[in-house]
C-alpha cells in the first residue's frame, strides 16, 4: 500500500484547468520534493491532498484511506504559507486547540512535549503576537508536528524560515523519517529538497512529468530535471 | 441550434404577447368594480408566477451544481435568477401603478407586496455578491448556497407577513378563489405563457453569455499562468 | 459524532478567549448599539403610546445592527495566518467548525444585547422587566438565528472584496420573518396588550421554525463551501 495515492486528479478553477490529470504515488517512508514552476499546480495538489479543496475528477487516497475521511485527516499534518496559529493565544493555548482537534487523549501533556522538542518551553505562556518571526514560525512546525503523524505535507517549508527554524524543522523531519513517517513537500529551492528527498516528482502545466528516486545526478545538478523532463521554455 | 431555439422562443413570446395585448385592450369589456385599470392583472399576476418558476428553476440548479460541480448548473442558476428578478420587478411596479389607480397610494405595506419585495431583495443581493468573487468555482459554490438559502426564505416570508401583527390590503387571490370570469381565463392563461416563452428566451442568451465568459476567463488564465 | 462536538466545543472557547482577550468586536458593536439608541432618541420625537408601539422594533434593529458587527469578524477571525486552512484539514467535519463559530458568535451578541438592554429601557423610559422569562426566551431565539444566518454568511463572504458591505447586504433581507416574530413578540410583552399577547404563540412558533430551518441547513451544507 502506498501513503499517497492520487489517480487522474483534475482540478478546475472555472474551465481552466490548473491539474490536468495528474498521478501520484508516494511509498510509505519516502520523503517526495514536489517540483516545478510557479502555477505548475504544487500547491493545488498539495490542497487537494489535505483536504483543503475537493478534485474536479479522480480519487486521492492517503494512508489507504478516502483523503476526505477524519481518520485520514487525524494522522496527516499539514503546513501551508500561512503559520496557522492564532495571534492571540499563547503558545500553548494554540497547541491545546490544535490537540483538541486532533481528539488527542491529553492535548496539554503533548503540546508542552511539541513545545520542548522545538525549543519554545520557556515561552509557553507568551501570546504569539508578541513572538519574533522565527518563534512563530517555529510554533508553526510544533503544530503541524503536535501528534506525529504519519504523513507530512509540506507547501514550501523553507521559504521564508529563518536558521534556526530551518534546523529545528530538519531535526523534526529527520526524526519523522526515522520513525517510518511518510513526506511530501513542494520546493523551489532543489538543493535544500535534495538533502532530505527520497523521491522526486516534477509538476507541469498540472501534469506530473516525473516521478522517481532522487538520483546522484540530480544533485549535482539541478536544472538536469527541468532540461531532461520539462516542457521546453 | 441554441440560436435558432433562443430566436424561436423570443419570436413566439412576442407574437403571443402582441396577440394577448390585442385582446386585452380590443376584446374584453371593462371590469365591473375597477374599471379600464384592471387589465393590468394580466401582466401583474403572470409575472409573479413566472418569477417563482423561474427561481424554483434556479434553486434546482444550485442544488445540482453542489451535487455534481458542473458549471452548466452555475450558469442556469444566475440566468434564472436575474430573468425572475426582473419579472418580480416588473410585479411591484405593475402592482404599485394599480394601487395608485384604486387605493391612491403608490405603496401599502401590505402581507404580499412586502414578501414580495423581500423576495426582490434576497435576490438582489445574491445578483451583488456574485460578481465579488473573483475566482469562478468559489463565486459558483457561494451562489448556489446563497440561491438555496434565500429559496429557503420564502415559505417562511409567507408564514411571517400571516402573523397577526402585520396587515393586509392586497385583494385576495383569484386563481386560489377562483371567481375569475370565463372570458378571462384565455388571455389570463396566454399572458402566463407568453412571459414564460419570453423569460426563457432570455435564460438562453444569458446561459450563453455565461459560457462564453467563463472560455475568456478560462483562455485568459492559460495565457498568463505559465 | 462526538469527536465532532468536542471540535465545536474547543473552536467555540477559541473564540471566545481570543475574543474577550482583544475585545475587538464585542467594543465595536457595544458603543455602535449604544449610540444607534442615542440616535434613534433624536430620529424620533415620540408620546409615550407611540413609543411602547414602536418598541420592540426599535430593540431588533439595534440588535440587528450589533448582530451583523459579530458575525462579520467569525470567519474573518481566521483570516491571519490561514488559520482556517488548518481548521479545514484538521479532522474536525465542517458542521462542528460552523457550531463552535456560531455559538460563539451566539453568546457575544447576547452579551451585547443583555448589556444595552437597561440603556434601552433608561433612554426610553419602556418598563421590559415585567415578564424577564418570555423576554429570554425571544432574545434567545432570534439571536440564535441571526447568529446561524450571520456565521454561514461570514463563512460565503470570507474571501470576498466588500466583504463588510456585502454581509449585511445579505443577511438583512434574510432575517426579516425571523425579525418580524422578534418584534411582534418583544412589542407585545413591553406593551402588555392583552390580544397581542395571546397572538404570540404563533409568532415564537415561526421563530422556531426558522431556527430549525436553518440551522439544519447550514449544518449540511457548510461543509461545501469550506471545501470548494
């Protein structure tokens, strides 16, 4: 069985079609760098696999379940552009939420554990609003990571993190990885993807145009996948 | 094909009307109590008929549309609803001109002419919010909800202006009493018919400027998404 | 179903502590009801007859206009940070985001509402405690509705230009029956008007009727339009 299923996904925005078919397997434990373009269509499927936005045409199944189900939703985590926690809550108050929607049998026990693990204990009681960038930006990957789960989608993780954040969530990553969780991330920045990727999938004009194991060449080159694979400029 | 239908119907509704009209103002004797000003029920009465036709239409679109997310649904839904808004306008100002003709006011807060204004206004916002939503499947999904819940509304209008705190003026209905003369059933039934065979028509040109709008938006995202 | 409830429960106190923590719409529509009252006061120059007659109108609209004040900001309240996104994709169903949302907004608008109460009745001099039971039963209701109607207006109008402008382009319309029982019902318990008394069954009976209707409705159909 694999982790991601997505069969003949079709995504319209009226007529124009922004997924035109694409298919996706992801084999449980890989970690998957989504390429391509801007409005290749990364982040309408990645919308598509969290239950954010419904296909036109085709299935998608998560974890052998309907993607649309609470026990699929219950076991996948999800970080988007957006941070995705509340300005006036404290650190902590947020994470509670996040475990009260996860139905997770002690939130306040986990959310102090996921504050731990990213290095904001000490500031627990702080509003978010009053945090840096960086803090919040960690207190996103807390949430995402609160109850972890066995299949991460991540829209473009690095964008915009700073050092610190960007070590704290490979920490999380690489111990996700390490305890047989499933990931798939959209990234521009092919050489920070290419540390963690497993697999690589490259978007094109709403097509996946491939889709295999990371390859030694692809490292040392990056622009190997767009020449080789890509629709031609 | 559509063209020729769109033609057909708009030409048939003309004709049907122009007869009618023929026989409103030729044939028929004044009425007995109200004079000349009577024949405007033939347009009166029709249109709002017409007009709950025309919305039920819609809100079976928009149940459709939920159901299926086919945009075909979203386009009958908006072309229904703005031909049914017209027609309920066309209701209060016909409705406003006889009862400045007999009771000598243009408007009267009365049990139907306030459900019927209200039902105007749910449907005037709906025609408002819909071009504020830029993107089509959202701006379609919102309209079928808003369709449904103003749908939803109107029975319970109906129950509201029932309530013993809200007066009545309006005559009472001649096709639930049914002491409609005989002579005036044809043209009463042919004016029905002939905003039907009209409105529809309509529903057609618009149903096409509705698909022709979504290829542009649709031609116009291919041109500058890559 | 449970896990759904606890969801509503969790997003209800959600909201309720980010909003008693900033305020900001529960101050807006408490000074706006208050000085619509003032307003009014100076619109019209009333006997104390045609006062009583007109005032359970008075009371709705400006509960109305507080109403559209609360419900404006329950969807926008997740617009920083794509909050929603996450509430989306969590494993909470649509119906219980829209419950918790439209408690919420339930119990801020009866805050409003039972504190601008004695101004109104100070301003306008209307004795409104004499039958307190019925009165709570008829705010409960009509709250409850522009509440359901308001919250499931919020959620269409979210993403929307004018969203401010649009909500109540909407939902004015919407409410009238729910308003029309309200104000039949509020007239007659400060009026005291023995047949406008007995004549209020039917009028709580619509106002039930419109709940039910709607918040059915919503329930249903709010997954939908998160969803799109």
């Amino acid at each position: 069985m694999h982790a991601v299923e997505a069969e003949n996904v079709w995504k319209y925005f009226g007529d124009y079609p922004a997924l035109r078919g694409a298919s996706l397997q992801v084999n449980k434990g890989a970690c998957l760098a989504l390429l391509g373009r801007n409005g290749a269509g990364k982040t309408t499927l990645l919308r598509i696999l969290a239950n954010l936005s419904r296909p036109g045409k085709g299935e998608v199944r998560l974890l052998g379940l309907a993607s649309h189900t609470p026990e699929a939703r219950r076991r996948i985590g999800y970080l988007g552009h957006g941070i995705g926690v509340y300005d006036d809550l404290s650190a902590v108050e947020n994470l509670i939420l996040f475990g009260q929607l996860l139905n997770l049998d002690n939130p306040r026990e986990t959310a102090l554990n996921a504050l731990e693990r990213v290095g904001l204990s000490r500031v627990k009681d702080g509003l978010a609003r009053e945090f840096s960038r960086g803090m919040r930006q960690r207190l996103a990957v807390a949430r995402a990571f609160l109850h972890d789960p066995e299949l991460l989608i991540l829209d473009e993780p690095f964008t915009s993190l700073d050092d610190r954040a960007v070590a704290v969530l490979q920490k999380l990553l690489q111990d996700a990885q390490s305890r047989g969780a499933t990931i798939i991330m959209s990234t521009h920045q092919i050489r920070e993807a290419m540390e963690l990727a497993t697999d690589v999938a490259l978007l094109e004009r709403g097509k996946v145009a491939f889709a295999g194991p990371q390859t030694v060449v692809m490292l040392a080159d990056p622009g190997w996948l767009y020449r080789n694979h890509g629709a031609p400029e | 094909m559509r063209e020729k239908l769109t033609y057909a119907l708009g030409i048939l509704g003309t004709l049907v009307m122009l007869f009618n009209l023929n026989t409103i103002f030729g044939d028929l004797p004044d009425e007995a109590m109200q004079g000349t000003i009577f024949r405007i029920i033939f347009i009166h009465v029709p249109a709002a008929i017409n007009a709950d036709i025309f919305l039920f239409a819609a809100l079976c679109a928009s149940v459709a549309f939920l159901a299926k997310k086919n945009f075909l649904y979203d386009s009958i839904s908006v072309a229904c609803i703005e031909v049914a808004t017209m027609l309920l306008l066309l209701n209060l100002v016909t409705g406003s001109i006889w009862g400045r003709n007999q009771w000598g006011i243009w408007w009267a807060w009365d049990l139907r002419m306030t459900s019927q204004l209200m039902c105007f206004l749910l449907y005037l916002g709906y025609l408002l919010v819909r071009p504020a939503i830029a993107e089509p499947t959202q701006r379609a999904t919102m309209s079928a909800f808003i369709s449904i819940f103003a749908f939803a509304d109107v029975p319970l209008v109906l129950m509201a202006i029932r309530l013993p705190n809200v007066k009545t003026q309006h005559p009472g209905p001649v096709l639930e009493t049914g002491n409609l003369a005989p002579v005036y059933q044809g043209p009463f039934a042919l004016g029905i018919l002939a905003l039907f065979l009209l409105g529809t028509a309509l529903v057609l040109v618009r149903l096409h400027q509705e698909t022709s709008r979504r290829e542009i938006d649709s031609l116009r995202r291919e041109l500058h998404s890559f | 179903m449970r896990a759904g409830f606890a969801a509503a429960f969790a997003i209800a106190r959600k909201d309720l502590q980010t909003e008693l923590r900033t305020r900001e719409s529960l101050t807006a529509s408490l000074s706006f009801s208050l000085v619509i009252l003032v307003l009014f006061s100076f619109a019209f120059d009333l006997g104390r007859e045609e006062l009583y007659a007109i005032s359970g109108g008075l009371l709705w609209l400006v509960y109305s206009f507080a109403g559209a004040l609360i419900v404006n900001r329950s969807f926008a309240r997740e617009l920083p940070n794509d909050c929603l996104d996450v509430l989306v994709s969590s494993p909470a169903p649509g119906w219980a985001i829209f419950l918790g949302k439209t408690v919420a907004a339930f119990f801020l608008l009866l805050i409003v509402e039972l504190v601008s109460l004695p101004f109104f009745g100070l301003f306008y001099n209307i004795s409104w405690w004499q039958s307190p039971g019925t009165l709570l039963l008829v705010i409960f209701l009509a709250t409850w509705g522009i509440a359901v109607v308001g919250v499931a207006f919020s959620a269409v109008t979210v993403n929307i230009r004018l969203r401010e402008l649009m909500l109540p382009v909407l939902l004015y319309p919407m409410l009238i029956p729910l308003l029309l029982g309200a104000i039949g019902t509020t007239t007659a318990l400060f009026t005291r008007d023995p047949e406008a008394l007995k004549s209020m069954g039917s009028s709580i009976q619509l106002m039930i009727v419109f709940n039910l209707i709607y918040t059915s409705l919503s329930l249903y159909i709010v997954e939908f339009i998160l969803i799109v």
